[in-house]
C-alpha cells in the first residue's frame, strides 16, 4: 500500500467519521429539548410517572400534547422523524466500522436486546448518512420551538 492510498484512505475516515461526530453533537440539543418538554408537562401535573426512556419519552409527549390541542399532524409528524433520525445515530455511534470507501460505509453492531450473540449488519451511504445529519438541525429547530411554545402556553394556564 502505498503513502499516497493510505493518505487517501484516512481522509475519506475522516470525512466518515466527521458527519458520526455531526450527529452525536446535533443530537444533544434535542434530547435535552425532548427532556424539558417531559418535564414541564410531568411538572404541569401530567403523568403518573415521568418517562426514562426515548421511546416512553416521545409517547408522553405526544400523548401529553394532544391532549393539550397541539397540532396533533405536526406533532406526529416531528416524532416520526426524531425517532427515525435517532436510529441512524444510534446505529453510527455504536458500532464497529468494517469497511468504507467514498460512498459507502460498512458497519455492525451487537444486538442487544438477542438472546445469543449476534451482530447486525449495516451499509450507510454517504447521501443517508449527510441526509440524517441535516434532519437533526430541522429538528433542533422544531423542538426549540416546541418547548418555547409549551412553556407560552402552561405560563399563561
């Protein structure tokens, strides 16, 4: 192999490896969003017990919302799209990176949640991937505005 390829080879990790870190930081404001907003809604006097987790969390929320009149389309339609874009981070940052070239980057990953070991298998292309990253900074807007307008509304009840 030669000095050239290898430079080569770590610039197209590093272009890889910068939208992986892209990701992980766009997510944090959101899930800090998702958090205030269960617990202004948990602190409004709503829900037995506050939710732990991402998926329990976005159930609240919307449940919560609803029943607070939120758009309920819009509402549905942003928690579709959180949960969708954070499966691609969570998938990025916990994984093992097999193999990449410009275009495509070949990941795995233990599953968990299966009784025996087993690792999953992925293939992320560069458009998917740079695609998921541009969806977490729409969201980070969406939920900003969310919390703003939710903390507008209990203000005034």
């Amino acid at each position: 192999m030669s000095s050239e390829q290898t430079i080569n080879e770590q610039e197209i990790l590093q272009s890889w490896l910068t939208v992986i870190v892209m990701l992980t930081v766009f997510w944090s404001p959101i899930e800090r969003y998702v958090d205030q907003c269960v617990s202004i809604l948990f602190e409004f006097g709503k829900g037995k017990k506050k939710p732990l987790t991402l998926s329990h969390k976005l159930g609240f929320i919307q449940k919560e919302l609803t029943e607070l009149d939120f758009t309920d389309d819009d509402l549905i339609s942003l928690i579709k799209a959180t949960k969708s874009t954070v499966q691609i981070r969570d998938i990025c940052v916990h994984v093992v990176i097999d193999s990449f070239d410009s275009n495509e980057l070949k990941i795995s990953k233990v599953q968990g949640k299966a009784e025996k070991y087993a690792i999953e298998m992925f293939t992320i292309t560069s458009e998917r991937l740079n695609k998921s990253a541009n969806n977490l900074m729409r969201l980070n807007a969406h939920w900003g505005a969310l919390v703003e307008n939710l903390n507008e509304r209990l203000k005034c009840s």
